[in-house]
C-alpha cells in the first residue's frame, strides 16, 4: 500500500499547497514562502471529514426563494467610527481580525470595545500574551468599567472552546492568534500549522454559537498579515490598525468585509485615556498654514462610504543625480512616474531632470485614482513655484491620451468640499453640477491642457 501524506507545503502569500518543498511559489511567483505543514486524519467515507462536515449523508437543499430574507441583528461597538468600518455593528457568528503593527492600539481598542459591551452583553477577553494583571492595569489606566468583563489568561484552543462553550459569551476576543497552539499539532506557535488550525477551530465554534469571535494579527516587516493566505479566507471582516509612531492618530480600514463596504476608513487618536474617535477626518487632515506654499492641493478620496478631504503636497527641485529620484508616501510610485510621463507628452512640462517628491499629509494612504489630476497640479505648482489658491480642491482620473475620466460619486465629493469652505473646484466634464453648488465655482475640463488654463 502507497504510503500516506502527513505533510504538506503552503504558501504563505497565496495559499498554495504542494506535496513537497520548492523555492518558489508557481501560482504567485514568490521565493521562499512556502511553510510546512501537518495534516490531520482522514477519517473513512461514511464518517465526518475533519473540517467537521458530513462525508456520506445528504445536506439539507432548498432553493434561493425558499430561504428567509431576515435582516441580522447587529450588535453595536458605542463608537461611531468603528460601527461605520464594520458596516454598521457586530454581526452575531462572524469572525473579525484586526491587525496592526505592534503598538498601534489593537489591544487598546478591542480593550475599550469589550468593556462597554460587557455592560450589556456577556463577553470573554482571551488573552495569550499579557497576564490578566497586565490586562487590568491597562483598563485601570484608560478609566474602563471592569466589574462585568471576564478574562482568561489561556493558549490552547480546546480550553478556550470549552470555556467558551461553557460560558457561551456573545462575544470572545483572543489576543493573539499567534500564540494560539493545539495539542495534536507538534509545530511551535505562530507556524503554518498552529495558526491555521487554530484559527479553524476558533472560527467553527464561533459559526456553530453564533458568537462575535474577534481575533488580533500581527504583520510581517512588509506591513502584511503573518500567517498563512488561508486565514484570511477563513475571516468574515479583516481590519488594519495603520499609524506612524510619531502622529497620535490612527487609521482603521476594512480590507475585507462580507457584511458592509469594503476599504471602509474609521479615524482615531491616541490619547491617554485610550483611542479616541475622531468624528471630522477632513478637518484634522486639513490644518494648513495662514499662508499655502507652492506645491500644496486639496483633494477628495471616496473612503468605503463617505467623502474625505486631505492635503497633497508636492516637491520638485534640481537633482544631482543621474537618476533624478521619485519618492512617494500614501501614494503609489509606479503612477507617479506614469502621470509625470503624460505631463511631459501632453501638457509640455518636463521634470524628467528634476526630483520629485510627493506626500499625503496626515498618513493616509490614497489607493484610487481620483488624485490624478491634484497630484499633477501640485507637480506644476512646485515646479513654477506658484502657489495654487487655498480654496481651490481638485480630483479627476487622467488617462495616458491625457484626457480627465471621471470618478465615481462625483456630487457627494463637491457637496462635502462646500461644507468646508472651499469656493473654488476643478473636476472631469463627467463631474460637472447639473444643478449648481451655492457658493462654489466649479470647472469642468476634458484634457489635461484645459486644467493647465484653469490654473491660469
């Protein structure tokens, strides 16, 4: 008889398994991620698989109509600005991770959450890397209620599910999945094998009780979630805790979200009683000086659900390099010098000799395509050292023929800017008011040559 399996080798970017190692990754193409891993038994074909599923019995069939369209109650967290990343609450028998960078405030926000909830919904804080005495200090210090919170000091994940199972909480947060280990699985914790089972199991308690289960990640060094690709599958809702450690404010975005919007952005800021939400973004991202230097624009992103207004700053100065440098922060940099190469073709102005350096002020990460145009206005400001006016807001996608697309929700972007003051907005022809906005002159443009004249 042919020998049996009991490894097996995955990817830890894709998920991608192989029978035996390799250095690269054929689905994905990365060097050196593949992790080993051990399977468990295979029970026979009339009895239960290990994913707990039915091997011979027939499963329950019905059709779409058959099924009952119920809205699921949702549990809400007492912040605004984390209800709105989730969608608007805590679904019951969902699976949330939140990641981060250690020290962002992952602890600290599911800390505050829990207490709060604990008041009226039993909840269980499972903690894996601090003491339950650590864990009170911290909630003594930011001034939580703690008579109702209960907490567990505990890394095997059989005790966690049958003291949950016992205890049947609402909700059960573990920190961190990391640190997780079952003891079937001989590999240490926070391997391939550990987390992934873990987690598993973990998340079919959570399925089969219908409990919120909320589990903490850490990152990898290239700011990605540690563990293998498959963890992500598993979740219902992925969340990151983003912030540079010399700004007080912090950054969560939903990367994945089965129950609301996707790359849903919820701001906050680190104080000494805990974080902090900030109900205004656009406000604390817009603290300009009196007097505007060249190079400065604001735009309008479309985060998940609403309008958010942010500062771009642009540098370009003389290089004495041989190859002039392209640096970018909250950008990507491979459109940078794609715009840089249409500005040069179809608007006449040539940096290729210059550096150039642009930044997103407050350290958000602007991933769509609607700053195009502010970020080639802010290029030609700095270059020609002409300040633009400060209440002037532009967004537009600009294509390689140099032509300005349009972006979506287009009014909600020029409705919110008018709220803030600005007088003063140039837009793709697409975006153009079919009614006018009472204070604000709006200008559409087609080329890129017709926003050039609109800077005048």
């Amino acid at each position: 008889m042919a020998k049996k399996k009991t490894t097996a080798y995955v990817c830890n970017d894709c998920g991608a398994d192989y029978s035996k190692w390799q250095g690269q990754c054929v689905d994905c193409g990365a060097w050196n991620t593949l992790a080993e891993i051990r399977l468990g038994p295979v029970s026979g074909a009339g009895g239960r698989s290990s994913t707990g599923f039915a091997g011979a019995a027939d499963g329950l069939i019905s059709t779409l109509a058959e099924i009952e369209l119920a809205d699921i109650p949702r549990i809400g967290t007492g912040s605004a600005e984390l209800d709105l990343v989730l969608g608007g609450g805590l679904v019951p028998g969902s699976c949330i991770l939140v990641g981060g960078e250690p020290g962002a405030g992952k602890s600290t926000l599911l800390l505050q959450t829990l207490c709060k909830l604990a008041e009226t919904h039993s909840a269980l804080y499972v903690t894996g890397e601090e003491s339950p005495q650590q864990v009170a200090m911290r909630a003594h210090r930011l001034g939580l209620p703690t008579d109702k919170l209960q907490i567990m000091a505990e890394t095997a994940v059989e005790t966690v599910c049958g003291t949950a199972a016992r205890l049947a909480p609402k909700i059960l947060v573990v920190d961190s999945i990391q640190v997780m280990q079952m003891d079937d699985i001989a590999s240490a914790p926070g391997s391939v094998s550990q987390v992934r089972e873990s987690a598993a199991m973990l998340v079919r308690h959570a399925k089969q009780t219908g409990t919120v289960l909320l589990l903490v990640g850490h990152v990898t060094k290239d700011g990605s979630l540690a563990g293998p690709k498959v963890l992500e599958h598993m979740i219902d809702c992925s969340l990151m805790l983003e912030g540079s450690s010399d700004s007080h404010f912090r950054t969560l975005r939903s990367h994945k979200n089965r129950f609301g919007a996707v790359n849903e952005l919820g701001v906050f800021a680190m104080t000494e009683k805990g974080l902090r939400e900030v109900s205004n973004p656009s406000a604390i991202f817009l603290q300009r000086g009196d007097e505007v230097a060249s190079g400065s624009v604001v735009i309008v992103v479309w985060e998940g659900t609403r309008p958010l207004l942010v500062e771009l700053q642009a540098l370009v100065d003389d290089s004495h390099l041989g190859n002039p440098r392209r640096v970018t922060v909250g950008l990507d940099h491979n459109r940078l010098a794609m715009l840089l190469a249409v500005l040069h073709r179809h608007g006449g102005v040539m940096v290729g000799d210059q550096d150039v350096f642009v930044n997103v002020v407050g350290g958000v990460k602007v991933l769509e395509t609607s700053a195009d145009l502010a970020l080639i206005l802010a290029v030609i400001s700095s270059f020609r050292d002409h300040p633009l006016p400060q209440d002037l807001v532009v967004f537009g996608e600009v294509g390689l023929s140099g032509e300005i697309r349009p972006v979506q929700n287009g009014q909600e972007r020029l409705r919110e800017a008018a709220k803030h003051g600005f007088k003063r907005a140039i837009v793709p022809a697409g975006n153009a008011p079919r009614q006018p906005i009472v204070g604000m002159e709006v200008v559409p443009v087609r080329k890129l040559t017709d926003a050039l004249d609109a800077l005048g």
